[in-house]
C-alpha cells in the first residue's frame, strides 16, 4: 500500500500536478471594475479567477467552451436567452458561440468566479457583442 502510495506522489510530481487555494487569492487591483488572476493553463486550458464589481458586458467565444463556478457573491446572468440567479457554489457551461453576460451583481461583495477556457485562451477570441 504505502509503495502504491509513493508511486502515485511521484506520478503527480511529474505530471504538472498542482495545488491553488482559492480562497486565498485576492485581486492586484481591487478598484477595477473586473480584475483577473490567472492561475493555470497548458495547451487544453486556462484558468482565471475573475472578480466581477457591477457586470460584464455581452461577449461569446468563437473557439472555446467556457466552463465557469462560482466561489462568491451572487448576481443575474445570461447565457443565450437564458436569465438566472448565480450564487456561490453554482456551475455553469458556456459553449462557443453562446453570447454570454453578467447582468448585474446583486451582492455587496464583488461576483468571484472560477473560469476555464478550453483550449488553450489568450483573450483574442473574447468577441464584445456591441463594443
């Protein structure tokens, strides 16, 4: 058992394997409007924390799934047609081509997001509805 153990610690060494509390990481710029953080990515994917002060404005990916969870606050979001309420805890799929927004926060603490992008996201497939 404990040499299953050490062959597992080990694979993960190698494998990219890391750890991010998520809870502990805080925004460079706390008086922008959307602050992002990003804390991983390879080939497939990046990740982001995103803190969201009011609301973001209607945009869809051409190329990219976005998979996105909520870690705090609430607020009003719209994926195609769909409007709803997200809370902490909550999980969305944004597939591409699906215009998305966030509404309105509707807590007094900022919306903090967890958001993924696959592939691989460098921001130039982020296409504003009305710039």
């Amino acid at each position: 058992m404990n040499y299953l153990l050490f062959s597992a610690a080990i694979v993960l060494s190698f494998s990219g394997f890391g750890q991010t509390n998520l809870n502990k990481i805080a925004p460079n710029k706390t008086d922008e409007a959307i602050s992002i953080e990003a804390i991983s990515h390879d080939s497939l994917q990046s990740s982001f924390v995103i803190w969201i002060k009011k609301s973001v404005p209607a945009h869809y990916h051409k190329d990219h799934t976005e998979t996105i969870y909520v870690l705090g606050g609430k607020g009003i979001m719209k994926i195609g047609a769909t409007l709803f309420s997200i809370k902490k805890g909550d999980f969305c799929v944004i597939k591409p081509n699906m215009v998305h927004e966030v509404l309105k926060v509707t807590s007094k603490k900022p919306l903090k997001v967890l958001s993924t992008q696959a592939p691989y996201f460098d921001g130039s497939d982020r296409i504003w509805i009305n710039p």
